[in-house]
C-alpha cells in the first residue's frame, strides 16, 4: 500500500485518540523525556538481545502500539538472522511455532526494500502472505528500516495501534530515533562478536602451530587441526583430507562426537570439487546432502560445509572440511574468512612440521646408515673370524665333547650373523622401499624395531594374512603395529615382545575380521599419564567398524601389557 507520508493515511481518525488527555503516546512532547531515557538505557552494556527487547518495549509504549517487533538482517541480507518482539505472551509464541525468517511476506518485502511502511491495514497490503495459525490479528502496521551508514541491519515494525486508529508521522519520528539506536546497538555487538571471533581463530592457530612444532607423529599433527576447526567453526565434525595414490582426496583425521567411517575414504580425482581445491580455491556449500559434485557419501549426512585448501607459499598440501548438521545455519562471510585463514596457518604450521620431521629422518637415516655399517664392517668380520678360529680349533680337538660343543657354538654364530645381515638390510630400506604383501610390512616393523630394542620380537601368523586383509585395512594395521611397538619400546622397558596377526577371527557381529595383538613383559600401563596412542589406536579401529583395548601381558603374573586391536578385513 502506501509507504512513510508527512500526513495521516486517509481516514485516519487517530486526532482523538492519539490526543487524548493524559495519554502518553497522545503527547508528543511528554514522550520526549521518556524517549531520551530509553536512547540512555540502551546505549549502556555490551548484551545485544536485551537491548533489542527494550527498545522494541520502549517503542510500544511510546506510540501505544500492542506489539513491537526488531527482525535483525543476516550477513547475506536475505533472511532475518533474530527477531525480538514483545506483546506476544510465551504460549501463543508456542502455539505460532517458527518465528519468520523474512524470506516472504510484507517482513521479506522490507529487507529487499528497506523503506518505511505505514498502512492502515496490513492484511489489505499484497506483499502480505497472511498469518500461521494461533496468531493474533492485526491490522495497523509501522515499520523503519535499521540503518547506520547506509548498510542495513534490520527493520523496526509496529502493529495494531491501541483505539483503532493508524500510527501517525509523530510515531514515525519516534521510531526512527528508537531504529537509529538499534542500529548503533546492533552495530557494535557485530563488532564485538566479529573481534571475539578473530581472538578465537587466532588462539586456535596458535595451539596448532604450538602443538604441531612441540613434537609427535604425522597423524597426531592432522588430529590437532581436524579438532580444532570443528571446535571454532561450531561445526559437527572437522575433517582432513591429504592427496591419494590414485588421485583424487583421502580422509585421513576425523574429529566428531561419535565414532566416524569416514577414515580411509576416497573423494574421486573426476569430483570438480577436487579440482577446485587442489586450485587452492575454497568451497562453500550450503547444503552437502543435495550436492552430487562431491561423489561420494562423505557429507551426504551433513548441511552447510566449508571445504577450505591447505595450502601455503602456493603449495595445497590438502582440504580441510567444517560440515555442519543437516538443520544448522549457514556459515557467515566473517566465518569464512577467518576459517580459510586458520587453514592457511594450519598449512604452514604442518610445512614446518613436517620440515622438521624430515631432518629428523635424515638424521636418523644417516645414523642408521653408520650403524649398518659398523655392523657390516666391524661386528660381521669379527663373528666370521671368531668362527673360522672356533672351526679350527675344532679340527685340532681330539675330544668328541669339545667338537660337539664348538660345533654348536659355530652355527649359532652363523645364525647370528643371518640376523645381523637381516638387520642391516631393513636398517638401508627406505620409506618407498616398503614391500606389498602385510606379511613382509609386518616383519619389516618388526626387524626395524629389533635394533634400538636390543632383541628380536616374536612373530606368529594366522591364516592367509596376504589374501584376506584388504588394503586399507592393511595399511591402518601397520600403522597400529607400528603405534603398539613405538609404545613398547618407548615407555614399557620391555625384554620381550611378541606379535601375532590372525586373520581368522570372527568379530562379535559376525563379520570376518584381522586381529593384531602386541605382548610384552614390561611395566605396565600406569594408572595416570598422556596415552594419546592407546586413543590413536582405538579412533583408528573404531573408524574402521573395530575395536581396540589393552590387558595383562606375558610377564610373570601378567606383567606388562598386551594390546589388541581388530577390524574387519
């Protein structure tokens, strides 16, 4: 209908109402004070909603309207992000339901045109969509547009104007004045939440980098930032994903509420969404359930997600995912630039990381090369001498005893010198030396560990390890055995270990399945302590559909400790 005019709506009969003796909204001059009062009220404290309720409060009595309302425009502009109102008691706020989100009626009409409106009788007006069920009726409706320096923050409504009558231009003033304070209040909580926001992300980076740079595994590193974007970003799960074999993005940290099997899963190179990241472009979906271009089931359970670029110095190393549920709300244009900045921090933070791993490894390779050989040179030639001078003195030796026991003595040295020379062979393998069958990467990890243990581990097979056991299952195995051993050696003290891989178990659900157990004679799991591995070992099984847990080990009495952990194949 009409919009803001410098005289009444015809047929406007407010004269005797709106100048009634005594009434406050029927003097414009009383209202002065009390209006000043309210700009006062509102202008102290940092709390946004209760400033919202008084002036939506002040602004009915001060124009004697029944109901007052403040719809808060969202960072999009589309949509009512809040909506404050008064004069609508809590049980008819339950039976009206969903509160309006402004994306239709005369409320959506004010955001698109952000002019002000005064009609005699909304329901007459075509923008009008009507009202649910439960709703009160109204009729006279004033709205104003919430502004500060030119950007739209929201529209400031009236209705139903007590007596009958249709608001008048001195209400119109009022509320201009009362919508200029929301704005101003509006504003600076915008602000304010906008620079708790950033402190937040920038804590947040900075315990990544701090806990990426204090030391610990790969895994462990892309843990610390899968759960620390899902914690600042308010998202249901953090999710990271590295390059694959063969092509496209692998899932390789999950940090959600309930178990994920998502771990190992593949997002195909042919997904454009693929392409686009390893760009180094960032992605923003506002509904993952509907989007095929993923093609795949990785965020079909999910609504809004951000799928941002690990990438630095023009190096995308990865994707970092933030999903949100299915009915959560969409991610904010200030959310999306502090989350891609996390990740770019993120992705520095694990180029250092990982800088500093490799001059570990090449310190430790270089080591390993000195010791093999040492091993080779020093302690093979001596056994072998040591060997030849034992078989000599047994030709020499006419006492059957004597030749028996040197004999025994020799072969022994033969066998160790076989062990010496497999030990100095996995000692010079390298990472891309890795065999394929998992029962030669198992025994790999286990001659590796032999030397900085001091004593061979032993080993047991069950069943066709090489033919049962799929690949991924294969790979999370070894990373378990290599966790189980890493533990072993590092804090159990132990004198013997021994391993077994059966790939005949059946699980409690009946599915067929591959058991790894790690033995050993040491001191136990103490009853405090960090034991990020025994989690690491448990989120990687549970990933999978398995499970994971520790008991008595075969020390005398069940000293030590035994940890299992088995998934299906």
């Amino acid at each position: 209908m009409s919009a803001a005019r410098s005289s009444p709506v015809p047929g406007d009969d407010t004269g005797a109402a709106a100048r009634a003796p005594g009434g406050l909204a029927g003097e414009p001059d009383a209202r002065v004070p009390r209006l000043l009062e309210a700009v006062r009220s509102v202008g102290s404290g940092l709390e946004l909603h209760s400033k919202l309720d008084r002036i939506c409060e002040t602004a009915a009595e001060l124009t004697d309207a029944r109901y007052a309302a403040i719809g808060v425009v969202d960072e999009s502009g589309e949509g009512l992000a809040d909506f404050v109102q008064c004069g609508v008691d809590d049980g008819t706020a339950r039976r009206i339901g969903r509160r309006p989100d402004g994306h239709k009626g005369l409320l959506g009409a004010l955001i698109r045109d952000p002019d002000p409106v005064r009609l005699a009788n909304l329901t007459d007006d075509p923008r009008s969509c009507g009202f649910p069920a439960g709703h009160p009726p109204m009729h006279s409706f004033l709205g104003v547009p919430i502004t500060v320096q030119g950007e739209i923050f929201g529209n400031l409504y009236l209705t139903e104007k007590r007596g009958g009558g249709t608001f008048d231009d001195d209400d119109l003033d009022m509320l201009r004045v009362l919508a200029t304070e929301a704005g101003i209040a509006i504003g600076n909580a915008r602000l304010y939440e906008a620079a708790q926001q950033r402190e937040r992300w920038i804590d947040g980076s900075v315990a990544v980098t701090t806990a990426l740079l204090a030391g610990g595994d790969a895994e462990d590193a892309l843990q610390i930032v899968a759960e620390q974007a899902r914690r600042l970003s308010g998202s249901a799960a953090g999710i990271v994903l590295l390059p694959a074999e063969e092509g496209g993005l692998e899932v390789v940290a999950v940090a959600s509420d309930h178990p994920s099997k998502a771990l190992g899963a593949v997002v195909p190179p042919e997904s454009e969404l693929v392409t686009e990241l390893r760009d180094g472009k960032p992605v923003f979906l506002a509904d993952a359930s509907a989007d095929a271009r993923l093609r795949t089931d990785l965020t079909h359970a999910y609504g809004p997600v951000m799928m941002l670029p690990l990438q630095s110095d023009g190096q995308v190393l990865g994707a970092l995912l933030t999903p949100r549920s299915r009915d959560g709300r969409q991610f904010t244009e200030s959310e999306r630039t502090v989350a891609t900045q996390f990740a770019s921090q993120a992705a520095l933070a694990l180029m250092m990381a990982e800088s500093r791993r490799d001059r570990e490894r090449l310190a430790v390779y270089e080591d390993r090369d000195r010791i093999a050989r040492d091993l080779h040179d020093l302690v093979i030639q001596r056994l072998f001498a040591t060997g030849m001078m034992l078989e000599s003195a047994q030709r020499r030796s006419n006492v059957p005893e004597v030749r028996r026991g040197v004999g025994r003595a020799v072969d022994e040295l033969d066998v160790t010198i076989q062990e010496i020379r497999t030990a100095i062979f996995a000692l010079r393998q390298g990472p891309a030396e890795t065999p394929s069958g998992l029962r030669t990467r198992v025994l790999r990890e286990i001659n590796m560990v032999a030397v900085p243990l001091g004593f061979h581990p032993g080993h047991r097979f069950t069943g066709p390890v090489d033919t049962l056991v799929g690949e991924l299952t294969g790979k999370n195995l070894i990373a378990a055995l290599r966790e189980a051993l890493s533990n072993a050696f590092r804090h159990a003290g132990a004198s013997r270990i021994e391993v077994s891989v059966d790939a005949d178990v059946l699980l409690p659900d009946g599915r067929p399945g591959v058991r790894l157990a790690v033995a050993d004679d040491g001191v136990g799991i103490p009853d405090s302590g960090r034991r990020s591995g025994l989690k690491n070992l448990k989120r990687r099984a549970e990933s999978l559909g398995g499970a994971s847990w520790y008991g008595p080990g075969i020390g005398e009495g069940g000293g030590g400790t035994t940890v299992v952990w088995q998934v299906p194949h």
